[in-house]
C-alpha cells in the first residue's frame, strides 16, 4: 500500500517549516469564521443572526460526534503500526461512514416527526457539523499517512466557501438558511474528494484484533471532545431557553473568537502526537503517571478559585458598563484560558500515556461535563452567558479533581518498576514484541 508505506517513512516530529504550514491553515479559517459571523451579524441583523447562532451553537456537539476520537485515535495508533496501517485506516474509515449517517438519518428523522422550533437552519446546522466532523477525521487520516498537503488545501477550500458564503449573504441577501445550505453543500463535496485516495490506502480484510483495539481507543479518546462540545451545545439550549436567550449571539462569537485560541492549541498538539505517543511507549508509564497526576489536584483547586474570582470580575464589568457585553463575556473566556490550556495539556499526556490513564481522563471528562451542565443550571438564569462561560471553567476543574480521585491513590503508592531489559519497540497497536 503505497499510502501506509509514505506514512511509515514520514518523520513524525514536524519541523518548523511544516508546522508553520499546517496551523496557518486552520487559524486562517477559524479568523474567516470569525470575521464572517461578525459581517453576517452587520448584515442580517441581531434577530436572524440569534437564530442562526442558537443553531450553529447548540449543533456544536454533533461535530465531535461524527468523529469521536478517531483522528486522535488514528494519530496514536498508525504511527505505532508495523503491518496493520492499512487495516487501522479501513477501520476508521467505516466508523466515521457509520457514524455521519447514523446522525444524518437521525436529524432527518427528527425533522420529520419533530420539526425543530430553529426551523430549516436548526436541521441545516446540524448536517453541516454532522460533516465538518466526518471532514476532520478525513483530513486526520490523511496527516497520519504523512499527506500535509490535503490538509493545508481542505482548509483553504473552507475559508474560501465561508467567503463567498458571506458575500452572497452581504451583497445577494441569502438568509441563514441559505448560508448554512451553501457551506453544507461545499463541506459535503470536500469530503467526497478525500475519499477516494484514502480507499486506496485502505486494505480488507481487517483482523478482529485490530478492529477491536482501534474502536475501544477510538471511543475513550472521544470522551473529552465529546465532553467539551456536548457541555457547550447544552449550555447554549439553557441559554435560549432562559430570559437571557438574546445573549446567544454574544456566546456563539465568543465560542468562534475563542477557536482560534483554543483549536490552534489542540491542533499543535494533534500535529505532534504521533512523535508524542511514540515518545511516550519508549518511557516508564508509571514514572509518567505519577508527574502528571501531582499537578491534577492543585489545578481544580487553583482553577475554581481563580473560576469564581473571574467571574466576580466580569459580572463588576458588565454591572459598570464600562464594557459592551460581548466583550465582556470574551473578558471572562480569556481569564479562564490559562485553566483551558493547563487541563487541555494534562488531558493530552494522560490519554497518550497507557490504558489506565486514558479511562481515568475519560471517566473525568463526563464528571466534568455533569458539573458544567449542572453549574450551568444554577448560573445561567441568573448571569445569562457570563454564567455559561463560568460553568465552562468549572467543568474543567470538575475534570482535573475526577482524575486526581481515580489515579492519585495507585500513583502515589505505586513505585515505578525498575526495567531488566531495554523497553521493546512498538509494534502493531503499540504491543512490544
């Protein structure tokens, strides 16, 4: 297989050069996002765009669900992979396939016995996340086979149809509806133009014990993204649903002004994690455990702290007036940064460590989407999306305390074994031969 042989020549530790290529394409389109819902605010109104934000907001989570760990999944294992790198691509092909249609027959049922109150926005919302998951999992895959280039142009083709997309709504008048269908329509080919070169780097029949193993890491490494997005879209659903519901706008520019920060974070770390989760099979995982377990219980603490303080501060500054409410509320999301990146860091050397580590960060990031959903119940009738944000930063700290809870006993009783032999290289699913 042609594909997986360049893949395994690839070096996995990006140069600077490469580096620099690949995240300016996805910071490019997450400032075009971002610049385009600022026009497309100008040009339709607060009305219509409130509409079309509570949509694209609350459909957030159905972006994760389509790809449900299998980029991250497909950059750890491929990597590890000696002679199931074509069968690993196979696999993870067929779960995103089923995954996007299981969502899209499930939003046109939904539609069809339940038609959404957003109306034909809110189903077209949700079929264009529904894509833009299964389009991050086709990319992925190609990175994993050392294939920069098709990353570098899917993302340029993205920001080239939110542009033109928001100059037919400035200039023609399309409405959200017709928005979101043309960026849908474009998302929708995309990924019909990976497909094909990723077949032929695909190889069938694939053995069960390389099924099982990608499917089971695929969903635990899922489980923080998911986490993360499903306590976004339900935290948007409270906020329309409360007496604040005109501040969805401000929360939904606050989500795409803070992607930029916060998806050009996560997308470094994607692009060294091959390097990374090589790296870590050489180390002792104990040794490993135990350094980033210590920092797990002061980081809640610090962060719930530091959580309420900012949030006393933001609630002052919007009380005062001395700023515009969206600036406040993006005020807030930047105070609490520092907490998104430390627990995001945390999060990342825990599911690439072993096995335990990755179900204890995953186990910890349901409990911390309980807490913000739960938190967001409390804040967000009372503080609107102030009180969103700040549910946001509580889950993480929600998160960083499970963790600590389910490894803080074993690691700190656990000595690291002192190896007899020099650590076996990886192979196939990273077991040593």
């Amino acid at each position: 297989m042609p594909g997986a042989a360049a893949g395994a020549r690839t070096s996995w530790r990006p140069d600077s050069r490469r580096l620099a290529s690949l995240l300016a394409g996805r910071t490019a389109f997450r400032l075009t996002l971002l610049g385009a819902n600022t026009a497309l605010l100008a040009s339709w109104g607060q009305g219509p765009y409130e509409r079309y934000a509570a949509a694209m907001g609350t459909a957030q989570v159905l972006t994760t669900v389509t790809s449900l760990g299998i980029e991250k999944s497909a950059l750890k294992l491929v990597p590890r992979a000696r002679r199931t790198g074509p069968q690993l691509i196979t696999v993870f092909l067929a779960c995103a396939g089923v995954l996007t249609a299981a969502v899209v027959l499930w939003l046109a049922g939904s539609a069809l016995l339940n038609p959404p109150r957003g109306g034909a926005v809110a189903v077209l919302a949700g079929l264009y996340m529904a894509l833009l998951g299964l389009n991050t999992v086709l990319v992925g895959l190609c990175r994993a086979l050392g294939r920069d280039r098709a990353d570098i142009a899917n993302f340029t083709a993205l920001s080239l149809l939110v542009v033109t997309g928001t100059g037919g709504a400035t200039l023609l008048g399309w409405g959200p509806e017709g928005f979101t269908g043309w960026i849908l329509g474009g998302t929708a080919l995309l990924n019909l133009v990976h497909v094909p070169a990723l077949a032929r780097a695909a190889a069938r029949p694939v053995r069960r014990g390389t099924a099982v193993p990608a499917v089971s890491t695929s969903a635990l490494m899922a489980c923080g993204d998911v986490a993360a997005a499903g306590a976004v879209s339900l935290l948007f659903a409270l906020l329309g649903a409360s007496r604040h519901h005109e501040q969805t706008g401000h929360l939904y520019l606050m989500v795409l002004a803070s992607s930029v920060l916060l998806n050009g974070f996560g997308y470094v770390l994607r692009l060294f994690q091959p390097h990374v989760s090589l790296t870590l099979r050489s180390l002792d995982a104990t040794a490993l455990d135990r350094r980033v377990v210590r920092r797990l219980l002061p980081l809640a603490v610090a962060g719930a702290a530091w959580t309420a303080a900012a949030l006393l501060l933001a609630r002052f500054a919007q009380g005062s007036g001395l700023l515009p409410p969206p600036v406040v509320v993006l005020l807030l999301y930047v105070l609490c940064t520092p907490l998104f990146f430390a627990m995001g860091s945390l999060n990342y050397l825990l599911e690439n460590a072993c096995a335990r580590t990755l179900r204890a960060t995953a186990a910890g990031a349901a409990a911390g989407l309980v807490c913000a959903v739960l938190t967001g119940v409390f804040l967000v009738p009372v503080l609107g999306a102030l009180g969103a944000v700040g549910a946001l930063a509580a889950g993480e700290a929600a998160h960083a305390l499970a963790a600590w809870l389910l490894l803080g006993r074993s690691s700190l009783t656990r000595r690291p074994p002192v190896p007899a032999v020099p650590a076996a290289a990886p192979t196939d699913l990273g077991v040593p031969r």
